[in-house]
C-alpha cells in the first residue's frame, strides 16, 4: 500500500509493525521488467504517524579495538616483568605478565614484543585462557627427560652403604647388575657427591 510517490508502506503480519521504505524504481533491460530497490528508513509509528528509525545494518557503529599502549607503557611493562623476576622464575614472570596483557585484550604481536615470549607461546596462553585450563598456567616444567637413577637411587645409596665398594666402576657394575641399568662413571660421581 503506497501513500505517496518513493514511499512504501510495509506491515509484518505477526508483529504487526509497519516498517517504512524508500522504494527506487528501475528498469531492468536484461530481464526486460521494472524492478525496485528498497532501503529501510525506521517504524512508522502508530500514535504520531512519524517514521521512528531503526538501528539498520549501515547505522552500526564499528566495533572498537582497544587502543595499544604507547612507548612509555611498554617501559612501565618493561619494569613490571623485572619486578616480577624478584619473586619468580624468567619464564613464569613473562607468562604472568603476558596472561595480564592478554586479559586487556592487547594483540598478540604486541605481547611478543613486550614480554619476550615467543609468537606460538602468547597463542598457546591465549587458547588456554580462552578453555578455562588455568591449573596448568602456572607450571614450569624442567623441560628435560628424567633422570636414569630417579627412581632407584634410594637403594643404590642403601646398597653403596650397606656393602664395600672401593670404585666407582665397581657401583656402575652393580648398578647394571641389580637394576638393569647402564650408567657412565660421572653419573656414579654426581649420585655420590650429591649424597655424601
């Protein structure tokens, strides 16, 4: 139902809401009919009869971005991770301040440039605290494989103790022949020093 030349009128049937159009016609010489296109201009509103606009998808405002720190920021940073290695390790004193970061939204480029942890480490704490693993953050594992004598050295000192060993070839000796596992002399060095 058109009320005047450019106007369309439109009603939606279950909500009963009359949205209002600027309807341009034109025509199509490859379909060879008229055709229309038509732009939203708001509600008509039932008591004034006034055209109420609605937030259409071209009057959305751009989402903001969080703006990045300037140089004296990145100084602030900068003495924030040194007081954070008083108390902590390198590594856990870089991964605390760059979980901080993260949390304010700061990109991971920036991140990287701030702390010091590389690209694949800022988005690997990212993931996480996206996931929720939280537990696992604050672990700093050795990063080595395990010790060969870990889990024996208890009774490889009881047995050194309790028998007469003069060499240390002769400990790695009865190393391997109890326990089944070869070690070198200096292994034998370090477990005696480390035990008196």
């Amino acid at each position: 139902m058109e009320k005047e030349p450019g106007i369309v009128y439109q009603q939606n049937k279950k909500t009963g809401v009359v949205y209002v159009y600027e309807n341009r016609p034109f025509w199509d010489s490859t379909k060879k009919q008229s055709r229309s296109i038509r732009k939203l201009l708001g509600k008509l509103d039932p008591s004034t009869g006034n055209i109420v606009p609605t937030r259409g998808r071209s009057t959305k405002e751009p989402k903001t971005r969080t703006p990045e720190p300037s140089i004296d920021s990145g100084q602030i940073i900068k003495k924030v991770l040194g007081f954070f290695q008083l108390f902590m390790c390198v590594t856990l004193a870089k991964r605390l301040l760059s979980m901080i970061l993260i949390a304010v939204n700061i990109s991971d480029k920036l991140v990287t440039e701030l702390t010091g942890l590389c690209d694949q480490s800022v988005r690997k704490l990212r993931k996480t605290l996206i996931d929720g693993d939280i537990d696992s953050l604050l672990h700093v594992g050795g990063g080595g494989r395990k010790r060969k004598l870990a889990d024996v050295e208890d009774a490889i000192i009881e047995e050194i103790n309790s028998n007469n060993y003069h060499s240390q070839q002769q400990i790695a000796d009865m190393v391997l022949e109890k326990y089944g596992i070869k070690v070198s002399l200096p292994v034998i060095s370090r477990l005696l020093k480390k035990n008196g």
